[in-house]
C-alpha cells in the first residue's frame, strides 16, 4: 500500500488500522484493500463488499470536495461484530448531505448507497486537540460472527 498503516491493540483484542494516503482517486482502491484484507483477518468477509463500496464513496467525495494533500482511512472492530469506518479530510465545513438525484443524474447517490448498506453513519468535525483540522465520515457495520 502507498502510505504507512498503523495498527493500534483495541479493548476487543482485534487491532485497529489507520492509513494516510495521497487525496487522489487511485487511494480509493487502496483503501478498498486495506478494508478486505482486515476484514479477512477478522473472518468478517459478510461484510466486506458493502464496508469496500462505503470506504470508497467517503474516499470519492475527499478526492472530490476536501482540500489538503491527504485522507486517512480508519478500520477497526469496536466490537466482535462491528465494523466501523472512517475517512478523515481537511474539509470541517463541507459536510455530507444526503440528496435525492434528479431524474437521470450522473451523482448523488453514493450517500444513499451508504445509508442502505451500514447499521448507521455520520460525521465528527475535527479540532486542534487531533491536530487535523477537518473531520472524519464514519460508518458502522453489523458482521454476522459465528458463535
């Protein structure tokens, strides 16, 4: 992958995953990656079409709306089964808003994608205590675990 992952232990034993990459439309795909192969490690391949095509809308609208020279995706397992995601842009103000598209147009509706296929989603503004001015979109997916 292009940048560094940094894994962090989590209280649920499973580690948590954080890549800074370049804000440019080839991230996308190794964001995707990252998202299957930790999911694979998790045993948690359920869910891991739907959390790639989420990663991958929140990282098409950084590229797309963001400014600053790169995102920085987030994986980690908050519980055994949630999966939460996150991309994190310099963009504190350009805030996700879900739309209905018109008739016949080319975008929007990659958020509705996103609310049809995550347990739940949203975004925090970042401040100067993360030192990343900006904020994170994140979603939360419900895995089936075996038992």
């Amino acid at each position: 992958m292009g940048g560094m992952t940094v894994v962090r232990p989590r209280h649920t034993g499973h580690p948590g995953y954080n890549l800074t990459l370049p804000r440019e439309p080839r991230t996308a795909a190794e964001a995707r990656r990252l998202v299957r192969v930790s999911l694979s490690a998790w045993g948690l391949d359920d869910v891991a079409g739907p959390a790639e095509l989420v990663t991958s809308e929140f990282v098409a609208n950084a590229v797309r709306h963001a400014r600053g020279p790169m995102v920085r995706v987030i994986i980690e397992r908050p519980a055994e089964d949630r999966v939460y995601l996150g991309v994190v842009d310099r963009a504190p103000n350009d805030l996700p808003q879900q739309q209905v598209p018109g008739p016949g147009a080319a975008e929007g509706r990659g958020l509705m994608m996103v609310d049809a296929l995550t347990d739940q989603w949203g975004y925090d503004r970042l401040g100067p205590v993360t030192r990343f001015w900006g904020k994170r979109v994140w979603a939360v997916l419900v895995a089936k675990v075996d038992t």
